[in-house]
C-alpha cells in the first residue's frame, strides 16, 4: 500500500467503516489472502480479459467496462484460497471508484457448484471506504474465490481495492497435512537382487523391532532398525530398516513397526521394465502435429492432432515471430509439448531429446538389448526396423531441425528459442481447441548450441538407421555451430515468461563446451576440442547447466575422445558419483540430491533422476554394486520412500501422484478427462513456493515436504519432458541392472 492510500484510509471518518456483521470471537486468525496490500506486484490477483488491472500507487485498479450482462462478467478476484467447512471467515478491505457504483464482494467456490460463503454489495464512490464482513464456509476445499464483480456497468469506472484481507479457518496455513504411515518404502517395487530398506519416522534413539509381512499377512522376516538420526531436510527423525536378504518374489508385503504399517510393494525379479516402458510412453502421449490414437496410447489418451493448422487452431504450420523480431513464418509443426503448457522450447526439449538418445547409446556400449529394442514402445514406429527409444527421440529432433533461421535470413544458422502461445490458456485446454496466437521467439546462443549438441548426437546414432537424416542433423549442427560462435551472446530473457516459459540463460559456456563434445564425438573434427572445457561437478546438470554433459558423453563413448580425456573425466565422474552416494545415505531418505542450501529447485525430482544418472554411469565404468545399489535406492526415493510417503511417479504405488499441472490429463479438474498416463514425473518438492497453491498450502515446510498433489501447483506438481527423460533413462538403467 502506498503511503498515500495509506494517509487516505486513515482520515477516513468512523462512520465510513461498514460493519454488517458482528466478527465472532475465533482463536487464531489465519490470512488467507495473498498479496492483500499491492505493495508491488498484482500477482495472484487476475482480472476478466475485458477488464485491464495492474498495481498503481500500492492498490489494485481495474478499468471496468459499460455494457456487459451479468455482474460476474467483470471481476477482479483471487483463486485457490483454501476453504474449512463449518469454519466463520471475516473479509476486509477498503475501496473506491471514479464514480458513484455498486459492486459485490463474493467469496464463493471458483468452479460449480459456486458455494457462496459471503455476497455482500458494496456502495462506492471516489472516497475510499472500508468494509467487514463475515459469513460461514459450508464446504471444505483448496478452491475458493474471493471476487469483486462489477458486471452491468452503464458506464465504464475504474475501481481500486488495497488492503484486502481474509480471515479464519482453524488449520493453520501449511498445516494439517497427513503424510500417512511413518514407514515409508518403495510402493511399487524393490529388485530380488537388490538393497531393500524402509524409512522409518520414530523418535526413538535406539533400534526398534521391524516386522516384513507377506500379502497373507504371515511375518516372512524381522529385525531391528538401524538410527539414522535428525534429516535435516525433512525435520524427521529417521530409523533405516534393511530387510535386502529377503529374496522371495511377491506381491502386497508389508512393513511394520510397532501399530504402523507400510504401504504395500512388491518384490520382483525386475520391476523396472514396465516403468522403463512407461516413462518413455509418456513422449508419445505428449506429441504434437500428429493424433495420439487409442491403439497407441490407450483410449484415454486418444485426442486429435494439436496445432496443425486446422482451426480453432492457429497451427504450428506457418508460425510467425513475435511482432518486430523477423519477416519470415516456419513451420515448426511437430516435436513435443514441454510440459503442462503446450510451449515447445529448444534448450528443453534438446536436453530430453539427448537423454533419450544417450540412453540408447548407454545401451548399446552396454549391450543391454531391450532398452535398444524395436517393439519396445507402443507407438506407430515400432516395427520399423529403428529402435524405438530412436523414433521417439527423432520426433522431437525434427521439430529441433525446424527451429533453425533459414540461410539467407538475419541470424541465419542460429536458432529460435521457442515457440509457445501468446497468452497462457486455460486449465484444461486440449492442444487441437488451442486458439491462441502462437509465436517464434527470438534467437539465442543457447537454443542455437542446444541445436548443434542434439544435431550432432542425431547424426552419430542414425548413422547406421538413416543416413540422410544423420546428414541433414550434421549439417544444421555444423551450421549452428559456426552460428553460435558469430553471434555467442544473443540471451533469452527471464522476462520472457507470459504465455510461455522463459528457459532464460545468459551463461553459455557450458553449452559450448557441451555442443563441442558432441560435435567432436561424431566427427573427430579437431577444431572442436579445444572449446570443451567444462568439468562436470556435484551441482550436476539442468537445462540451464549443460557443462556436465561434456564429460558424461566422453565416459561414455570413450573410444571416440583422446585417452587421457577419458581418464580425467572417468575420475571426475567417479568422484561426483561418490557425493552423491554419500549425499544419498547421509539422509533419512535416499535422496542423492542434497543442495549445499538446503533448498529444494523447481523440478528437484528431474535433479535427483539426473544425479542417479550420474551414479549409475559410474556403475557402468566400474561395475562396483554400491552405485548400483544407490541407483535402485534413488528409485525407492522417487516411488515413495520419502518425507511425503508419496510416490512421485503417476500409476506407481498406493500414494502416487495423480493431479499433476497439465492441460489435457486434467482429472482432477473434469471427471471425463484422464489423470496423467502412468510413468508421468511428476515436479516433485520446491522450497521456493512460486505458486499461489504452494504459497497457500506449503509456508514453513521443511524443504523435502514442499510438494502438493494439486493440479494448480505448477511450481511442485507439473510434468515435464526433461524430467520424465531422466526418468526414462534411470529407470532403463534400473532395469538392465536388474538381471
Ligand atoms: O523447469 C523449469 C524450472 O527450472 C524453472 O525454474 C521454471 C521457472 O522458470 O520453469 C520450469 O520450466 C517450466 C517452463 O518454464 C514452462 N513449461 C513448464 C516447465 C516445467 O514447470
């Protein structure tokens, strides 16, 4: 609130402060408003598209328009405010408009059935007044909606609120969550040949009894715990319990110690080959410009092709720059959308389009067949002779290819940074009933490197599949290479970000030192070698942070680097591996991320798949067990055996994710719409909060609890293809590992 708001409410006479309704006596008084006082930003407040609003002067101000029907068809509101049923909630706040109008205050449930908790009219005029109000929640829910409506105008006003405030309920914000039983396993599924613990919260400071029953409930072992201590990342006082010598295949065992009982899990010869299959079917389901068809993806999946120029749709077949930025259209039909949104993004999807064919090339030098295999996936290619990991990979890469500024143009050789919708559409919106403008971005360094890295590695693994392909990647490689170095600091920016996301970058000696590698893998061509010059390190890689990359490429295809390359970047793999094991049993829960801050990233579940991938490329270098152990330990991570007793991954486990941020599987939003398919990753704990439902329902938790099984909480519960390649690659790891 600015100070001269701040002034004009505090000469307001008394007789100006409306209450209508006695506030009763309640023992605390939570906040459920977020950003009640404007002081900078407008955020999470929204307002109708025919009703513009932005923060001036530390309160928010819309310009209502004259004409409309219905009083709801203009509003300026907040979403997501949790509601407690039985539970009085009191709203203040103080308002004006440029002339003499009335305008509801409604706190009502966003979707049908609309409950209405408080519909209270208010008389205002350009003298700020303030108001209170209370009323009595009769439903229980994250989906309440405080509103101001102003529909039916007969002549256009501006109104501004400031210091908008609502409280009650009794459960504290960040409270009364119930993360189920302290025993936390793997709920899918521990490996016969495998390690096989259980986390257990108890505060005992000495060992306690373990009991392993079977599905008819007959104790098949027992022991005692092992105390790990205080997790520091989690607040939980963890026990370990190994029960690794039980080898008999089984489904529904249970853990108990004293009254409580794990969730159940099985124990397979390798229960990894069907997440292996399921993390990668995840690609095909997120395809763009083409049907996904029922005989694929399963009838819930099925949907007509999106963005291919049929309308609504504006197509992605003739898309044109942002206004200003070029005089040409591309047809960038095809490839992958990123994630929830149905962006599609260079630097992203390069990354998961290397995974994918890295893990390919893992296979080969590993001489693990099935993950190589034609007939592995359940997509249109898979008897074409062509490894099936390769077909999905090279959906995204041809889209890559098309990203490129073709020759003769400005920037010519460089690529687009993306291509996304020009607003953020709604949840749910299926990609063919998108009828958003769309737009190529602009250029940049990263994007354009991020080319020449995937290019590269296209080139080397269609080799033997399809050489004209494997030419055409090499050359639009070569090409952005040499675009790259004219131009090495065309930066996307971080503000970037409406309609889109940004996958802003302005570091890009990593994705030099990583294209270099590539490039160099495939053509031996010496003039490469001296621009790899990152090392990989415990911060591990990302989107943002390719330089890892380098040295895993030159670990794993060391017949193509000079020998003491390999050996230097052998020794620094195993020793970033080594941290992560270490980082991974120092904690109650077997997470081999284990931030130097503490703090938990957006995507922290891809950072615990990608540094598994680390460790388990130590295990291909050595064969020693403890990183492969600590690989199907990360898995046990991911499937459950954590602070939340939640499996991450969507169809795996009793307590699996199933509401992730998405725009087609949006079940929890449309009962006739599926959940994510199974194998979806989801996001996973961010202790930043950067979403209203985290910011609501999250504050003070411990970083590893910083998750919500939401559909709205983008910044912990989204899917995403660089997540869910990490874990297709891990789990394709954990699999061969498994024999
Ligand atoms: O994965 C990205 C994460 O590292 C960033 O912090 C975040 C905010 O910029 O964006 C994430 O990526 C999202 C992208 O911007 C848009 N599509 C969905 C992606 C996953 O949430």
């Amino acid at each position: 609130m600015s100070l001269r708001f701040r002034l004009a409410a505090v000469c307001l006479p008394p007789a100006l402060l409306v209450a209508t309704t006695a506030v009763p006596a309640h023992a605390a008084s939570y906040e459920r408003v977020l950003n009640g006082t404007f002081d900078s930003v407008k955020t999470p407040w929204w307002s109708s598209g025919n009703t513009p609003s932005r923060v001036e002067l530390g309160r928010l101000c819309a310009d209502v328009p004259a004409g409309t029907a219905n009083v709801w068809d203009s509003m300026v509101a907040e979403n997501d405010i949790p509601l407690e049923a039985g539970q009085p909630y009191t709203l203040r706040f103080t308002a004006s408009a440029t002339r003499s109008v009335s305008v509801h205050s409604v706190l009502q449930l966003a979707a049908a059935p609309y409950t209405t908790t408080l519909n209270k009219t208010v008389a205002l005029g350009p003298t700020p007044k303030s108001f209170e109000f209370t009323g009595t929640s009769t439903v229980a829910g994250l989906r309440g909606q405080l509103s101001f409506q102003q529909g039916g105008a007969t002549e256009a006003f501006t109104l501004c609120i400031d210091d908008v405030s609502l409280t009650g309920g009794a459960v504290a914000p960040g409270g009364g969550r119930d993360f189920g039983s302290p025993v936390r396993v793997n709920q899918y599924g521990y490996t016969t040949s495998g390690p096989k613990k259980a986390s257990v919260v108890d505060d005992s400071t000495t060992p306690v009894p373990w009991r392993l029953l079977n599905a008819s409930g007959t104790a098949v072992a027992e022991g005692r715990t092992r105390v790990q201590g205080e997790d520091a990342e989690s607040g939980d006082h963890v026990h370990l319990a190994d029960f690794s010598k039980v080898r008999t295949v089984g489904t529904g065992y249970t853990l108990v110690v004293g009254d409580a009982s794990s969730e159940p899990f099985a124990i397979a010869d390798n229960p990894y080959k069907t997440l292996a299959k399921d993390a990668l079917g995840f690609f095909y389901a997120s395809r763009s410009g083409t049907p996904i068809e029922a005989q694929y993806a399963g009838a819930a999946y099925a949907r007509p092709a999106g963005h291919v120029g049929v309308a609504p749709n504006k197509g992605d077949t003739e898309v044109p720059c942002l206004p200003g930025t070029c005089d040409y259209s591309l047809n960038v039909q095809g490839g992958w959308y990123d994630a929830g949104d149905q962006g599609k993004y260079v630097v992203n999807g390069a990354l998961a389009d290397w995974q994918l064919m890295d893990s390919y090339e893992r296979s080969l030098r590993q001489g693990d067949r099935t993950g190589r295999s034609d007939g592995l996936l359940s997509i249109p290619e898979n008897s074409n002779g062509v490894p099936d990991v390769l077909d999905e990979s090279r959906w995204e890469t041809e889209f890559l290819l098309s990203m490129q500024v073709p020759a003769g143009k400005p920037l010519a050789g460089m690529v687009h940074h993306k291509v996304h919708d020009l607003a953020w559409t709604a949840l749910p919106t299926r990609p063919d009933r998108d009828t958003q403008p769309r737009y190529l971005h602009p250029p940049s360094t990263a994007a354009t490197l991020n080319l020449a890295a995937a290019g590269a590695q296209c080139a080397r693994v269609w080799a033997p599949y399809d050489r004209a392909f494997a030419q055409r990647c090499l050359t639009a490689a070569r090409t952005a290479w040499q675009a790259a170095l004219a131009h090495p600091d065309v930066y996307a920016p971080d503000s970037d970000s409406v309609g889109g996301g940004a996958y802003d970058d302005t570091e890009v000696g990593d994705e030099f030192s990583w294209a270099a590698t590539e490039l160099y893998a495939t053509t031996g061509d010496r003039r490469y070698l001296r621009h790899i010059d990152t090392q990989i390190t415990s911060a591990g890689f990302s989107w943002r942070d390719t330089g890892a990359l380098a040295d895993l490429t030159v670990v794993r295809l060391p017949n193509r680097f000079p020998a003491r390359m390999v050996a230097a970047a052998r020794k620094r793999v195993l020793a970033v591996a080594d941290g992560y094991v270490r980082d991974e049993q120092s904690q109650g829960y077997p997470n081999p991320y284990l931030p130097a801050d503490g703090a938990y990233v957006w995507g922290s579940n891809s950072a615990t798949a990608n540094n598994a991938l680390v460790i388990a490329t130590a295990y291909d270098l050595t064969h020693r067990g403890r990183y492969r152990d600590a690989v199907l330990e990360s898995m046990d991570y991911l499937l459950g055996r954590n602070a939340l007793n939640q499996s991450f991954v969507t169809g795996y486990g009793t307590r699996a994710s199933h509401n992730q941020h998405h725009r087609t599987w949006a079940h929890q939003l449309d009962a006739t719409l599926p959940a994510p398919p199974a194998g979806s990753l989801a996001g996973g704990p961010n202790s930043a909060l950067q979403d209203p439902v985290a910011q609501q329902n999250l504050p003070g938790c411990a970083p590893a609890t910083c998750y919500i099984d939401d559909i709205f909480s983008y910044s912990t519960n989204e899917v995403a293809i660089n997540w869910n390649s990490a874990l297709a690659w891990t789990a394709a790891f954990a699999a061969s590992a498994s024999r």
